[in-house]
C-alpha cells in the first residue's frame, strides 16, 4: 500500500542564513498516527506549512495520495483536513455557521452539508452545542469543532499541528484519543505534530525532527532499541541533545 503522504528530500529557508529544513524525507501510512516530535524550534510548524501548501519547499517533493502537492495542489489539498495551531473559527458565528462555511467552500449543497455536520459532530460529541457562539467554547469544545471542520469531506490525510496547545489534561487526552480512533475505524492516515511525548502510543509511527533535520523515524520500540535507551523520552532526549 502506498503511503497516503509522501516527503522526499525537502528543504526550505527563510533566507540564505536561515536554513529550516534540511533534506527532510519521511512518509505516512493509512490508517496509521505518525507523531512528527521535535522541540520548539525544530521546523515542526514550517514543515505543516510545507504540507499544507502555505508554503513551497526549495527543494524536494510532497505527494497526497500519489498527487504531486506542487503540480496538483487542488486535487490533492482535497484529500486532506488540516487541524492548524492556532485556532481558526469565526467566534461570532455559532458552530453550526462555521461548518456551513466549511461545507460550502468544499461545493456540498446545503442538504449533503447539513447530513454532514450532523453526523459528524455528533461522533464528536459536540452537536449540542451546534447553535452556540464560538466564543462561548471551552478550549476543548473549540478543538473538537475544528476536527469535526477539518472531517467533514471524509478526508484521507488529516494533519494537525500541536492541537492541544493550551488544553487542559482532560481535554487534551480526548483530543488525542478520538484521532486515534479514527485510524482504526476510517483508516485515515493521521500527521500529528508536538512536542509532548505523553501523546504517542507504543504503536505510534514517531518522526523526530531537530535542527530541521529528521533524527530518527520508527515505532518507539526501535527509536529506544537505536539509542539504547529505557524509554521514549530518553531516546528523545538522546536524539535531540547538542
């Protein structure tokens, strides 16, 4: 089976000193959750701004489903839901109006939309709160809205960069929980990047990514058998010291 997303040998510099991303390359299979960790400042938010064709490597290629992301950013932009770091919702519009607007922007006509939002939100628990204010939100609440936006077209990749910042410990397992779910049961592929190791399961894909660079990439079984290591947290620690 092919991966659902493909990164061959990518670079990217803000300018000719600053070099974010070194010959990166790593892949991501369906129905799988590949954790991509690194520390702040490792080129994590830069790479999703790569994947998510905000920006453009120098060199290198993305591929969403075998769609080269350069040549047919379209088709495979389509494939894709996308969970940012900072939070995206209209907070004067209530839930239901932001995922109308999400529908919309993806050609659904209001009756596919409304079967949409409806199932969607109700798997995430959130439909009850369809006609509140953004703005009234929990953080969590928020969060979940934004997944439940970024899965209303059924994607295949879906790609969230750190989505607990700011959450609660409740809110953050959740979080975390339901994506994993959602491998198992919709063999959605899952690019979750972050820098707390407390978010990766034994049978994760983990990418480590430092200095622009990726480090290591494997289950965290073999990262800690690489770096001799009794635990992910030290193979991370090991990996990413100076």
């Amino acid at each position: 089976m092919k991966p659902v997303l493909q990164v061959e040998g990518v670079s990217f510099a803000y300018s000719r000193r600053v070099r974010a991303l070194d010959r990166v390359s790593f892949a991501v299979p369906a129905a799988r959750f590949t954790a991509l960790l690194g520390p702040n400042g490792a080129g994590k938010t830069t790479l999703m701004a790569l994947v998510t064709h905000l920006f453009r490597p120098s060199e290198g290629t993305i591929r969403v489903a075998g769609l080269d992301l350069a040549r047919h950013s379209c088709a495979a932009l389509a494939r894709m839901g996308v969970v940012f770091q900072r939070p995206t919702l209209d907070r004067d519009l209530s839930v239901r109006q932001n995922l109308r607007y999400a529908a919309a922007l993806r050609g659904f006509d209001r009756r596919e939309a409304e079967a949409r939002i409806n199932r969607t939100t109700e798997r995430l628990g959130v439909q009850a709160l369809l006609e509140r204010p953004v703005r009234t939100l929990s953080g969590g609440q928020a969060r979940r809205v934004e997944l439940a936006r970024a899965l209303l077209h059924e994607p295949e990749l879906l790609v969230l960069d750190e989505p607990t910042v700011g959450l609660d410990i409740d809110s953050r397992r959740a979080i975390v929980d339901h994506v994993h779910e959602l491998c198992r049961s919709d063999g959605v592929a899952v690019l979750w990047t972050t820098h707390l190791i407390d978010e990766i399961r034994e049978d994760d894909r983990v990418v480590v990514l430092h200095r622009g660079r990726v480090r290591a990439q494997g289950s965290p079984a073999e990262l800690m058998q690489a770096t001799g290591t009794p635990d992910l947290t030290a193979a991370f620690g090991r990996l990413t010291s100076d």
